[in-house]
C-alpha cells in the first residue's frame, strides 16, 4: 500500500466525516434552539386595561369625596398604601392616617378636576396616572382653589383598582 494514496484516501475520508458531522451539528442545534424557543402565550388571561379606564378611578375617588366620609375616601387606598398629601407634611402609611388626614380635608368640601393627566397601563394589574389637577374648596369660610402634581399608582387586587401610592404637592408657583 502506497503511503500517499493511504493519507490521500484518510484525507478524503475524514473531510467527509468532518463535514457530515458538521452537518448533524448544525441540523441538531436548529432544531434544539427551535424545540426550546419560548412558547408564546399569555401569562396571564387577564387584559390590560386602557388608559380610559384608568382615568376612571379618579372620578370614582372623587366622587368618595363628595359623600364627606373620610372611610369611604380611604377605601380607595389599598391595605399597605402610601399617600404624600397635598394638604399635609406628614406621610401617611396606615388606614388609621390616611382617614385622619382625610377627616380634616373634607372639611373643605374639596371637589377635584383632572388638568392634564399621563396614564403608564404597566400591565394587567398595575398602572399609573400622573398629572396635574385643580381642587375647588373652602377656606376660612371662602371658596377657594389649589392646584397640585399628583401621581396615583394603582393595583389592581382582588378584582378592585386601589390606590397604593398617591403622591399629591401643590404647585410651587401660582397659575
């Protein structure tokens, strides 16, 4: 047997091997990176909600302003809220605080109005909605206005949108 028609022949017989086995590798690493591509379903059946019905809850909120019952305004709030009012230095973390700060702003007759509102849907059970809004109330005996930046931030838990975080500053320069 000649040497170099062996190498030549081992040569030959091994480019095919090579690219034959090349050839399953890349055939069996097309199909393991398609057999373990994320199936693409839902995480949840659950739709987002639109932006409208996010803007919703406001008046919804509002209008618990209107019955002058501090509880049903707090109702709003979910059990571990945090509300930054307008109207106070202290924040507010517990029911208890949420109801008493709002006991003393009904006393106002507060009456809220969306001025310009940016609402972020984050999913199917978060979104939030910051802006601007104007309250009509009185003070000292006299109508009076403030006008605020707010931002709420909703959670959407057993099946009701509450608020877990509302943060609430009057505007730092008159309009």
């Amino acid at each position: 047997m000649d040497l170099n028609s062996h190498s030549i022949g081992e040569n030959d017989t091994m480019r095919k091997y090579l690219t034959g086995a090349a050839g399953l590798a890349g055939v069996t690493a097309l199909l393991v990176g398609c057999s373990s591509a994320p199936a693409q379903t839902a995480t949840s059946s659950e739709v987002a909600p639109a932006a409208d019905q996010i803007k919703a809850l406001f008046a919804d909120w509002n209008a618990s302003l209107a019955t002058g019952d501090a509880q049903k305004v707090a109702d709003h709030y979910a059990p571990n809220a945090v509300l930054l009012p307008t109207m106070s230095n202290q924040v507010r973390s517990t029911r208890a605080e949420i109801v008493d700060y709002f006991v003393h702003f009904l006393q106002g007759k507060p009456s809220g109005e969306i001025l310009d509102s940016h609402v972020a849907v984050l999913d199917a059970d978060d979104a939030i909605d910051a802006g601007t809004y104007r309250f009509a109330l009185t003070r000292d005996g006299r109508p009076a206005t403030v006008d605020a930046r707010y931002t709420f931030v909703y959670e959407k838990l057993d099946g009701r949108w509450l608020i877990v975080n509302h943060h609430s500053s009057a505007m730092p320069e008159q309009a």
